[in-house]
C-alpha cells in the first residue's frame, strides 16, 4: 500500500464492493428481488442490478437512504459509540 494510485484505486474498489455486498446480503435477507426493490423505490431494475453488482458508481445518498429504508435499514454515522441516523427524505 506504499503505492499511492495504487492505494487509491484499491479504496474505491473496495468501496464499490462493501456497497454491493450490503446491498446484495440485505436483499437475500428480506427475501426481496431487484425488481420488486426497485418498483418500492420507483427506480428502474437496472439501477438495483448494477449497485448489486457494483457497476453503479455514482448512487446519491437519497437514492441509497430509499434503498435502505426499503430493506429495513437506515443510513448514519458512527461517531465514537454513538450512532447518528442520517434523516434524509426519502
């Protein structure tokens, strides 16, 4: 991790990939498809499809907010041990 760009490329990478891998876990846990996801968040299935599989690069937080909240989640920040919930509209 000496390399920096290396470093760099490795973070958004990893990145990517613990979104799709949240997203994809709370799916199989609720029992719910892409495409039923995507009609509660009004969003086409495309969209769930590539945050699932990590090709969708550029989600808002409001988009990610819906997308919890549709599985039963919330967004915040954890802040020593305090969790902060995030009240984003959705």
């Amino acid at each position: 991790m000496r390399d920096k760009e290396f470093k760099k490329l490795f973070q958004e990478e990893y990145s990517e990939f613990v979104l799709s891998e949240l997203i994809l876990a709370l799916m199989e846990e609720d029992d719910i498809s892409v495409r039923k996801l995507a009609e509660e968040i009004n969003v086409s299935p495309s969209v769930i499809q590539s945050v699932r599989s990590g090709k969708h690069l550029n989600i808002t937080l409001k988009s990610l907010a819906k997308m919890l909240d549709a599985l039963g989640s919330e967004l915040g920040v954890k802040y020593k041990d305090k969790f902060i919930p995030l009240k984003i509209a959705v």
